[in-house]
C-alpha cells in the first residue's frame, strides 16, 4: 500500500470516528438540555451538529472519491434527500 492510499484509509477511518463521537455528544447534549434545560447543551449541541455536518461533508468527498467522481461533484441523491 502505497503512502497515499495509506494516508486515505486512516484520513477516512477518523472521519467515520468523529461522526461516531460527534452524533453521540450531540446526542447527549439534547438529553442534558431536555432534562435540566441547561442553555450551555444548547451551546454544545449546536456546536456538535457543526462539526458533523463538516465531518459528514468530507465522508461525502471519500464516496465521490470511491464512486471516481470529481471531488467537487455532488454525491448522488443530495437532492430531494432531508437531514435532520
């Protein structure tokens, strides 16, 4: 395995992570303000959902990648698709 391919592999590895550390911390967050209507889950949901749109972009970027689209294609059924 080449550099590159090594350094995709792991790149892509610690994205499907964050989005795993991501939408669980965003998940407790909403639990934390839906009990104790603490405003700082607020905060804090607002900026875990943040970085998982960011991070689910990039995924988004490896499916062209391995679909061998362009890097600024936009992968397939992006519209008409809604992400809550």
């Amino acid at each position: 395995m080449t550099y590159e391919q090594e350094f995709l592999r792991d790149f892509e590895e610690w994205i499907q992570n964050q989005i795993m550390v991501n939408e669980m911390a965003m998940n407790e967050s909403r639990r934390v303000l839906e009990e104790d209507r603490d405003e700082r889950a607020a905060d804090a949901y607002i900026r875990y959902e943040s970085k998982l749109d960011a991070y689910q972009f990039i995924q988004g970027k490896f499916a062209n990648y391995k679909a061998g689209k362009s890097f600024h294609d936009l992968p397939d059924g992006l519209f008409g698709e809604r992400r809550y």
